[in-house]
C-alpha cells in the first residue's frame, strides 16, 4: 500500500470517528434542558404547609391567651410562668378554630408583663397531618384586635423527615378574621434547592383553621432557584378550592392547595 493510500485510508476512519462522537450527547455543544425547579406539586406543597403552619399559630395563641376555665380543649394548665397546652389524641378547639380534632401537645413560658413567650409543641396538628418544633413571639392585645408576631424555627413533619420550615409570622386579628403576612419565611426540601416563600394580605377566618385553609384575600409568593410562581386567593378560589397560579409571570394553571 503506498503511502497516499495509507494517509486516505486514516483521514476516513478518522472522519468516521468524528461523525459518530458528534452525535453523542458528549461532543454536542448544546445545554441541558432547565430544570423545572418550581413544579405545580411543590408549589402547592410550600403553599399547603405554610397556610397549615400559620393556622396552627393562630390556634395556639388563641388557647394560650384565653382564660382556662373558659376552655374545655386543650386542656390548659400552668406552673408559674409556664404554659402547657395538651389536645390529647384529637379534640375540636374550644376557640372555634376548626371542627376537626386536633391533636398534640404545646409547652411555653410567657412573659405576662411583656406578652413575650418561648416554647416548643410535639405531634401537633389537624387530621393526622402534624409537625414538631419551636415557637416563639409576643402577642398585643390593642382594644378590640390582637396583634402577635410568631417565630417558627426547625418545624418538622412526623411523617417525614426530608421537609423543614422556618417562617415568621406577623398576625393581626379581629371579630374572628385574621390577617396574616410572611417576610422570606424558608421551606427546606424534599431537594434542593430551597423555596422562599412571602405571605401578602393572606386573610383567613375563623373555622377555617383547619388541615386545609382557604384564604379568601391575599397572595402567596414562591421563590425556588431561577422561578417564582404566586397564588392569588379571592372568595371564589375559597370556596371552588382552586387557585390561580403564576409561574414567571405568566398564569400557569389553578390549583387545589391542599393536595
């Protein structure tokens, strides 16, 4: 074989070779899809767990702050400046909040002169969905409303532990209607990365503070990655139980937010 012939024989197989890695994800020059990082299920996830939060705020402080011998549930006893707070297996509140049982048990030491308390709850919640964790704020009586902030910190849910959420609450409310905002609350999980999420004008009612809350104002703000989607509520998203949901500025679809 002469020498040309040797040489045209080698640039073949090598133009062969090029051909065949080209069209291998490996030698491509093209991106990956982007990842949908702000799904429809994790939104209405985040959206679920932190209404579900606030509305347990909202009870807790409701029965910490009312007289006990005025409440059959939770059962209220208190030694010195400590508070606890025992729903047992499941009891209806006595403050109204929701028909469902709720179960578990809260501790705090309050500060009378001050409003201020710090404590922690163990397997609390609404129809078997219930979480653990610490509980902190202050709460202001102001005439006919009431006023408190509440400081969530390492809450978890007992049936899972690949979820955490910490959020502060900010809380007025009167003749049983409760106003809630969150400034950068932080639901950790199920995978990174992690959601932000902001509570704008969120209005719920008393009875509605059940395991699934349905605000009839206000917005929900999601920030995971490179997305943001929103929830908007209004009485007809209360009552039909679907959203309007915004992903990126653009309505997306309606969904159920409790899940």
């Amino acid at each position: 074989m002469t020498l040309t012939e040797i040489i045209g024989h080698s640039g073949a197989r090598i133009a062969l070779l090029c051909a065949v890695l080209l069209v291998t994800p490996a030698c491509t020059d093209s991106a990956p899809p982007p990842l949908a990082e702000l799904t429809t299920s994790h939104a209405a996830l985040a959206g679920g767990e932190v209404l579900r939060l606030g509305a347990l705020g909202i009870e807790l402080m409701t029965a910490l702050h009312a007289d006990p011998a005025d409440v059959e549930c939770p059962g209220h006893s208190v030694t010195d400046s400590v508070h606890v707070l025992d729903y047992g297996g499941g009891c209806p509140p006595s403050s109204g909040s929701t028909s469902q049982g709720l179960s578990g048990q809260a501790e705090f030491t309050v500060a009378p002169s001050t409003g201020w308390f710090v404590g922690s709850f163990e397997g609390i919640g609404f129809s078997g969905h219930t979480v653990s964790g610490e509980l902190s704020g202050s709460y202001s009586p102001v005439g006919e409303q009431i006023m408190f902030d509440l400081q969530f910190a390492s809450v978890q849910r007992t049936d899972r532990d690949d979820l955490a959420l910490d959020v502060l609450f900010q809380v007025e409310g009167s003749d049983g209607t409760f106003l809630v905002e969150v400034d950068g609350g932080l639901l950790i999980g199920p995978a990174l990365p992690d959601t932000t999420i902001s509570l704008s004008g969120v209005t719920v009612h008393n009875g509605s503070l059940d395991s699934c809350v349905h605000p009839t104002a206000g917005s929900i703000e999601l920030r995971r990655g490179t997305q943001t989607g929103s929830f908007e509520f209004s009485p007809d998203s209360a009552s039909s139980g679907n959203v309007p949901f915004t992903l990126d500025g653009e309505l997306f679809s309606t969904l159920p937010i409790c899940s």
